[in-house]
C-alpha cells in the first residue's frame, strides 16, 4: 500500500522548516522529535544570537517551530526515536518508538534532518586543556554566557580582560579527520566577538586564525564591523599550546605576519569547535541504510553532484547540516528543497 | 638534519661613553626582541579614535599597500606594516614611522578597505605635535619659516614677486592694476624663490605673455598655501595661511584661479572649500592644454629630446590630471615621449609630499635610497634624455637625484620651461 505521507526526522530549523515547507505544498507530515520540544541544536545548546539580523535565538527558533506546528498537516511526535525502516520510495515502512511505545509508521518518503554537533575539543591533538583549565571554553559555552549576560572567568568568576578565540579547532585536520572547514566559525566566533566588546567594553578580544573564511555577506555584515567599529583584533597565525601561567593562560603560536612567536596571557581562551555529525545523524543513516561520506555526515549530491537533497536511498532526502557543515541559511534552503523534492516523490507514485 | 635558525636583528650604537668608557660598536650590542608578549589594540584604538583616523582600524591585513607604497621600495614601509607595528606595541604618535608617509595616496588606490593615509597621517601626526611628541628637526623648521615668512623656504616677503624682473616680461601684480583680470595666477612659493622655481616662473609669465592671456599675480600679498604643511600635522599653521590667502583672493575681481603647483591645486579646490573659498582652480597643465591651438604655433623651434614625464601624485593621484601634461610634451615638435614603467594611476612618488619635501636627512636615515633617486633611476633606464615635471617641488629634487645616482645626462625640466624652449629657441 502506497502512503502519501512524509515523514521528517528532526526537530531543528531543518526539520521544522521542511515540515513546513512540504504541508504548504499539500503533504500530509509526520514530524519526529528525539527531545520532548522542538528548536534543535540553536535551542539545545541556548544559542544567544544568531548571526541572522542578530535576532535572539530562542525567539527565532520559536517562530519556525510556530510555523511547522501551527499548520494541520503538520503531526509533532515527541521523545520519538526510529528503529527500523523497510518498503521502498511511496511505501516505506518506519518503525518507531514514541514515549517508550512501539509504533509503525507507513510514509511514502523521508527526510533527514537530524543535524551536528559541536566539535569535542578533547579530540584536538593540539595542547589545549579543555578538559584541565576552566578558562579554556569552547563557543558553545561562551554562547551560554554571552546569553545570559554573564561572562566570567569560569575558574574565579571575574570578568576576563583579555580573551582570545582560536580558530579552526577540529576542522581543516587531516589527522583528526575532519578535513573540511566547518563554515560558520569564523562568523560565530566575530559576532561572539562583537557581543564580548558590547558586553565588557574594557576587554581586549583577539582572534587567531589561518584564514578568515567569512561566508558571503558574513565579511561585511560581521566580520568588518568586529573589526572596524568593535575592534576586535585579528591575527594570522594560529595557537598550538594553551600553558598554564599564575592564574592565567600563556597561549603559544607563530604571528605568522611578522615571522615572530607569540606567547601572551591571556584571561579566558574561547576554542572555535567546528561542526561534526550529530550522533543521531550517524545512528539513522546506520537504521535507514543510507550512505554516508567518510566524516559521517549523510552523502548528498546524487550522481552528477547538483542534487543536493538526493541520498542513497530513493525516496530518502537530507536536509541541514546532517548532510555537512551549514548555516541557517544553508539548512533552511535545503529544507525547503527538500520538501519539494519528498512531495513530488510521493505524488509520483501515487499518480 | 641542519636546523635554520633566524638570527635577532642586533642593535648598536655606534659612539657611545657610558661613566666615561667607551662602549662603542658591539661593546654595547643588544638584540631586538624576538617573540611576541603582548598584542596591543589599545595603540590601534589611540589613532582610529582621533577624528579623521578612523580607517587605521579598517586593515584586514591584505597587504596591497605594501607593494605599491614607495617608501617600501626603498625600505620597509607601508599601511598594513603600520597597523601590524601597532598591534605589536608601537605607539605610532611616537614612532619615527609616523613620518614616513608621503601622502602619495597610491594605497588608498589599491586598498579594499579604503584605509585613508591621506587622512590618517595629518590626524596622528598633529596629535603628535599637540602631545609634544618627537618631530623632525628639518620639518619643524619649515613649520617655523612659514609661520614667520609666510613660506616654508624662509625667504623674506618682501621678494615674493622679485623674480619677476628675471622673466623679461611685464607681469602685473593685482594691487597696482585695479581691475578685473581673467586669471589670477598663484605663482606659489618654490617658483617665487627657488633659482629653479624661479626658471619656470620665468617661463610661465613668458608663455602666459605670448597667447595674450589677460592675468596677473599677487605679488608681495602672495602666502604659501600650506598643504604639505596640512599633510605634515601642522593644521593650525595651515588654518592661518588659509584665512590669509582667501582674504586676499576675494580682495580681487577675478574669473580662474591658475596655480603653478599641484599641491597648491590640491589645496584651493579640494580644501579651501571647507573654509569657504570655492572658486575656480585648474593647475597651469589643464590651463594651457585648453589653449593648445593658440599655443601651437608659438612652439615653433624643436625640441629634438627623448622625454619620459614624471606624473606629481597631487596632480594625478590626487587630483585626475594625468593627459593635458602628456597633450603639452606631444604638442613640442621634435619631442619623443617615452613613459616609465610606473606611470599615470601607479606613477612613483617623488619623496616630496605630505611634508617629505623637508624631511630628507630625516627619510634619509630610514630608506636604502631618496625617493626621488629610485625614480630618477626609473628616468634614466628609460633611456630619456629629459625627465619633465610639473610640480614646482620636483626640479630640485629630481636634479640632485640624478646626480646622486650618476645619471647627470638626464636634464630635469618643468612642462614650463620646455614649451618656453620651443617658443623661444635656444
């Protein structure tokens, strides 16, 4: 039996957003969510702003699941896990458990939009003592301050003076493995900077790179105003040591611009972790059968590398950053074609 | 495995007596800091907060500037260094770098950031002079002969319009005429005084004489301009010759205001406005290139000379003027005009603006070679028997390049004083 149903599995800005898109375009959605709310990582992780029009997070976040859930044809199904699936494009058959109950799902196409998680900085072969050092913080957790408006020095609760970002911290690494670049960093870290410089105007915020890899309007929306009106300090070279100093952070590199090594203190040192695939993203592409590159994130593209939703399953599409390292811009796009793609799947079976 | 390592730069004083021993030479040898402890934003902050300076702050580090800054080919200069040197702890109000600049704006040409030096350099470098901080000697003499004479050579008032008698030509002076003229030709202060000034003065007032142009000077009541003095940090210096000169201009009845020097075009069209003065202004090249047919025929005796011309950044750069120069060579029979390799929009600056006119020994200490020496090099390799020039600062300095640099055969001429040679033969 043939279902014109689509099944989304996610629950972030993609997943909403495809939801969205696909009842819109006359598709009967059922919508699964791991956790018992909807809003994804931005919201898990309480995301502060976003780089979109500096709109607060949750609000933003709030508004795509508004949209998703308001719509009738839209079906939430919460604390929701997939366990099986069998059937073919037009007829699949999704084993679930919803609330610790069984269920069997018949969709006639689905998409993936079970996201990334942020880099575990442990993993770094660089010295950076995440794990020994309390000032040493990852972007995630200088989001949760900057949210709150209360960014300390996590080891004695004072605002930190000088702070510095290291970029590229488990991306572009042949030996971690995660040779891409995660696209967003340098825009997230910029704009954490900006905020920083709004937040504690007497502190001194620099960013050590190897490239800056802003994202189109990104270099002119963030990253020129962090430097120019914000001054935020930018410098080429990127740190490989984070040593203990009395109580601060002596932070080791090359200043690659002046051919000079660098060894300053610092208060607080923010690692820019880059994007990795969710955990649930690599547990669904094992349950569904679907391929998935050598990083792990879903393989998109279909044949010919211009059908950015295609998995290696007919009937199955991605959207997201569960297909790679996205933006909300990037996710949502992909969502929405997506969503076009799964409609048009189901009709064409059922016509 | 051999292991390179870069060796500290050593600094040495070369006579010093410390409780009477000598400890000269590598006695007292130091090395120069090597790594790097502290970054400083605060010094990038100290000049992008002083009004005007504001784009210091804008450098992303793209390094354009530095291959088209003239100062750092013949040393180690240019926007990007100056930004990194402050982010590293130098406080340029301070620094020895401040005074480098040339303001040739060949930078600004090429920066996506539009990183303004032009703009910048006057900011810091009155901030430096209202902090009391270091300025050279030589620049803070020509600050004081202008205050007191009214030009930065120091040459009495009195025989602003004494070269006049050497032109052979009648050249009214607008107190004693007492009427309206067309044009009111600002002489400027190195044609006034200068023996080399003084040749294309000279040559003006004849070729003005020659097509019948309805023009006089100022004479006695003709100041300095004060640009460079503008670029160089003296702002209130500059204010004062201002007032001065726009009192006097609007003393006259007059149609166009006709300048001999670039800089002082630079001033009265693009600066004086802010004071009120807008009139209008056009530099002797784009005067004469708009008389071209009646200048013709006066140009009757050959010029038989390879001529390469010399592009002032105040008349290109700065101010668009790059063809009526090139129209007025070609115009000179038997001239053959070859250009440098860096010419127009990239023309290479003479070492003379922004205040570099009365900084030589200072530059000097800093740069492998003059400015104006590497461009007279530049003259030469075209293979030119005359380097022309149209900024009344260039003569001088282009003659002493090109025998510094051993190219004597190459003559250093004004625009002026070739179309002169034409009309009047030799």
């Amino acid at each position: 039996m043939s279902s014109n149903k689509v099944l989304v599995i996610g629950g972030g800005p993609a997943g909403l957003e495809a939801a969205r898109s696909a009842a819109e375009l006359g598709g009967e959605v059922i919508l699964l969510e791991k956790r018992e709310r909807l809003g994804g990582t931005p919201d898990r992780e309480s995301y502060a702003k976003l780089t979109h029009h500096w709109r607060d997070a949750s609000e933003a976040m709030a508004e795509l699941a508004t949209a998703a859930t308001n719509n009738p044809n839209v079906e939430v199904k919460y604390q929701t896990e997939v366990k099986g699936m069998s059937g073919r494009a037009g007829n699949f058959t999704v084993d679930i458990e919803a609330g610790g109950a069984a269920e069997s799902l018949n969709v006639g196409s689905i998409i993936i939009a079970t996201g990334f998680q942020h880099f575990d900085p442990g993993r770094a072969t660089q010295y950076y003592n995440y794990y020994t050092f309390p000032d040493v913080i990852t972007l995630t957790d200088l989001e949760k301050m900057l949210k709150e408006h209360n960014v300390v020095r996590p080891s004695n609760g004072e605002a930190p003076k000088k702070i510095a970002f290291i970029q590229c911290v488990g991306s572009r690494d042949r030996q971690i493995g995660n040779e891409y670049c995660s696209k967003v960093c340098c825009g997230i870290a910029s704009k954490q900077a900006i905020e920083l410089r709004q937040q504690l105007p007497d502190s001194k915020v620099m960013i050590f790179y190897i490239d800056m890899r802003m994202y189109g309007y990104w270099e002119n929306e963030i990253y020129w105003p962090a430097q120019e009106k914000y001054k935020v300090n930018y410098i080429k070279g990127v740190i490989s040591e984070v040593l203990p100093k009395g109580n601060q952070l002596l932070i080791r590199g090359e200043d690659t611009t002046m051919s000079r090594p660098m060894e300053v203190t610092m208060d607080m040192v923010v690692l820019s972790v880059g994007m990795e695939p969710s955990a649930g993203t690599r547990a669904i592409a094992q349950t569904l059968g679907i391929q998935q590159n050598k990083y792990g994130f879903i393989e998109a593209g279909g044949d010919g590398g211009l059908d950015p939703v295609a998995t290696s399953v007919p009937g199955v599409f991605v959207a997201g950053a569960a297909a790679g390292p996205a933006d909300l811009d990037d996710s949502i796009s992909r969502a929405g074609l997506a969503a076009a793609r799964a409609v048009a799947s189901v009709r064409k079976v059922m016509a | 495995m051999t292991v390179k390592y870069e060796k500290a730069k050593a600094i040495e004083k070369e006579h010093i007596i410390m409780d009477g021993v000598d400890v000269s030479g590598h006695w007292n040898r130091m090395f120069e800091q090597r790594t790097i402890f502290e970054y400083t934003p605060e010094l990038i902050e100290k000049i992008a907060d002083i009004p005007d300076a504001e784009s210091f702050a804008n450098c992303y580090q793209c390094a354009k500037c530095v291959a088209v800054c003239p100062v750092d080919v013949v040393g180690n200069y240019g926007p990007r260094k100056l930004y990194r040197y402050a982010q590293t702890g130098l406080d340029l109000t301070e620094a020895s770098e401040l005074w480098l600049c040339t303001t040739c704006a060949n930078c600004l040409r090429v920066c996506p950031k539009e990183v303004n030096m032009v703009k910048i350099m006057p900011a810091a470098r009155e901030q430096a002079i209202l902090d009391g901080k270091f300025v050279p000697a030589e620049l803070q003499q020509a600050f004081e002969n202008t205050a007191k004479s009214g030009n930065p050579l120091g040459q009495p008032q009195r025989k602003r319009d004494a070269w006049i008698k050497e032109s052979g030509v009648e050249v009214p002076i607008m107190k004693d005429l007492g009427r309206k003229v067309n044009v009111l030709w600002y002489v400027g202060s190195y044609p006034s005084y200068h023996p080399r000034g003084i040749d294309a003065a000279s040559a003006a007032a004849r070729i003005f004489t020659a097509l019948g142009i309805d023009f006089a000077v100022l004479g006695k009541e003709e100041k300095d301009d004060a640009d460079s003095q503008r670029l160089a940090g003296e702002k209130g210096l500059f204010e004062m010759m201002a007032e001065h000169n726009i009192e006097t201009f609007n003393k006259y009845e007059w149609d166009e205001l006709v300048v001999t020097g670039p800089h002082e075009l630079n001033a009265f069209k693009n600066v004086y406005p802010k004071y009120g003065f807008e009139r209008p202004v056009v530099h002797y090249t784009t005067f004469l290139a708009r008389h071209l047919d009646q200048l013709k025929p006066l140009l009757k005796h050959p010029v038989n000379k390879k001529i390469t011309y010399h592009d002032p950044c105040y008349l290109g750069r700065h101010n668009g003027e790059y063809e009526a120069p090139r129209q007025l060579l070609e115009a000179i029979p038997g001239v053959e005009l070859v250009e440098m390799a860096r010419n127009r929009q990239n023309g290479y600056c003479c070492g003379g603006g922004g205040g570099g006119m009365w900084m030589d020994s200072f530059t000097a200490k800093h740069t492998t070679m003059r400015l104006s020496e590497k461009r007279a090099m530049e003259a030469a390799s075209t293979g030119a028997d005359v380097l022309a020039v149209a900024c009344p600062f260039e003569v001088s300095r282009f003659e002493d390049a090109v025998k510094s640099t051993g190219n004597e055969h190459v003559g250093v001429l004004d625009i002026l004083e070739l179309l002169d040679k034409s009309m009047r033969g030799e």
